[in-house]
C-alpha cells in the first residue's frame, strides 16, 4: 500500500522526512522549495487517492505561483506542529 492511498499516513510520512531533513541541517526555505516541486509532480503526476489528497491538488491548481509556495510552507508547518 502506498503512502498516498491514506491522508494519515500520508502526513505521518511527510512529518517523518521533513524531520530527517531539519535534523540534517536542511535550511525551512530549502525544505518549502523541494515541498513545492513535489507539490507540482504530485499535482500533475499522480491521481489524488482521497478526498484530501483531491482537495489539495484543487487548491494547488487553483493558486497561482506565490499561492502554491506559500501552501508548501503551510504543509511544511502543519507536519512539523502537528501532534501525530
């Protein structure tokens, strides 16, 4: 089962890696970058398998370039202060 197929565990491992990349010392703003690129793969590449994952690629497409940076903030933000 792919991570993708449940929000949970979807969030759990995004939560994982944006963990692993702060601990090695990855800088927030080359985290959002690289959030943002795999925002657009998702986004153009794979067919959302949950109603989240539907709504956020319907955010995503709906926002123009600044929108879709600041949303893969938010992602990064949400992983990071949510209690799992």
């Amino acid at each position: 089962m792919s991570v993708l197929e449940n929000f949970q565990d979807w969030k759990s491992f995004l939560a994982s890696r944006v963990a692993q990349a702060a601990s090695s010392g990855m800088e927030q703003e080359t985290m959002e970058n690289m959030a943002y690129q795999i925002g657009n793969y998702l986004s153009n590449q794979v067919d959302p398998k949950n109603e989240q994952e539907r709504l956020l690629k319907e955010l995503w497409d709906a926002g123009n370039e600044e929108q879709r940076h600041a949303m893969a903030g938010a992602m990064i933000n949400f992983v990071q202060n949510k209690k799992q």
